[in-house]
C-alpha cells in the first residue's frame, strides 16, 4: 500500500446531534407539531417537561431509539409569557426542610372539586373578604372573635346552648310582631327603674301573686 493510500480518511456522514432545537407549529390533543431541521415531525412532551408548549415556542426536542420525538424544555416563548403546567396525575409540592412561597402581583385562584387544608396555626389576613356557601359546618372547643361592627341578616336565626350569658353596656331590642319567652323560672333584677308601658297588660298566676314596695300607686 502506497504512502498516498494510507492518508485517504474514509468521508461518511454526520449523525444528527441527539438533541436539537424545534418550533412547535401545531399543538392537539394526540401531540405536537414540530419544526426540526427544516421538516415537520409530530413530538410527544416529556414527562419531566410540565410546561404546556404553545404555537411558535422555541423548544429544546430529541429522538428516542423508536423514532418518536420528544419535547424536553421550551427555550423562548416569542409571544405572550403566560405559562401553564400541567400534571398527568397526581402531583405533591413539598419542602422537606423549608417553607412553600406563593407570591402574586394581581391574583391567585384555586378551583377544585375538594379543597382540604391541615395545619397546625392558620392565618388569613386581608382589608376586605367575601365568603359565599350553599351551608357550612363548623366545630371546635372556644371561639374569639372581636369586632368594631357585628350586623346579620337572616330569615331564620335558630340558637341552643346549655348556657348563654350576655353582657352589654347599651341593649335595645326592637320586635315588630310577637315576642315571647318560655322559661322554667324567670328572674329580672334592675338597680334603678324598671318600667312597663302597655296599651293593655294581663297578669295570670294560677296560684299567688305578690307586689311588695314601701308605697304602691295604683290608678
């Protein structure tokens, strides 16, 4: 073999890179469309990849040993910047060692079918709140709460307590149609006047009545 023979290097074509970049130019429910080294190929997103990839995104794409493409990162979104991720089952966001942040500028929204939170103090502070429930049920040991203004409005206001102590300063209590008390004993004690003003006034007891005083008008 010739000095010239042993020189000649064999010319044999270059592999395609294994991970090369696309543009996405479709996206349906069975895949992407993408645009890789000048032909459309379709592409499934890969697992680790949880942002949803839209129209014209720049993706980062590669070819496993069957053929099929996958989508593994998006490297530049040319419209808007609205992301979203999207799990395919179940997901757990979880800090071993630290605390979760969830800061927004405008607005967070949760919609779900359950909602459940667990904790051991909670605390949920804001200027104004809205709250809005078909029915609620709450239980615990002690409540506080501690307001400038208490106002409810209900069609019905049904209360039952082994004991209920009130305190007021200032009480007034305005009835437009009946007003009754059913007691087993009734006892009221007043330290300055106590007075009744009626149109008509029945007083019934089946055995003693007594009204006792240092003077007594009747007129």
């Amino acid at each position: 073999m010739s000095s010239q023979t042993s020189k000649v290097i064999p010319m044999a074509d270059q592999s395609p890179p294994a991970v090369r970049q696309g543009v996405v130019t479709a996206v349906g429910e069975n895949g992407l469309s993408i645009a890789v080294s000048g032909k459309t190929v379709r592409a499934r997103k890969a697992f680790s990849c949880i942002i949803e990839p839209e129209l014209q995104d720049t993706v980062l794409c590669c070819r496993d040993d069957t053929g099929t493409f996958f989508v593994l990162a998006i490297m530049d979104r040319p419209r808007n910047q609205a992301m979203k991720l999207i799990f395919p089952s179940d997901a757990t966001l979880e800090s071993a060692s630290g605390s979760v942040n969830v800061f927004s500028k405008n607005a967070i929204n949760m919609a779900a079918k359950d909602i459940s939170a667990f904790s051991k103090n909670a605390v949920h502070k804001s200027d104004q709140g809205y709250i809005a429930f078909d029915q609620i049920t709450a239980s615990g040991t002690e409540v506080h709460a501690s307001y400038k203004t208490v106002r409810l409005i209900s069609g019905l206001i049904n209360t039952m307590a082994r004991q209920v102590i009130d305190k007021f300063k200032g009480y007034i209590r305005h009835t437009e149609d009946n007003d009754q008390v059913q007691a087993g004993q009734l006892t009221r004690r007043t330290s300055g006047l106590y007075s009744m003003d009626s149109r008509n006034t029945v007083m019934i007891s089946k055995k003693e009545t007594k009204i006792d005083g240092e003077k007594i008008y009747m007129a």
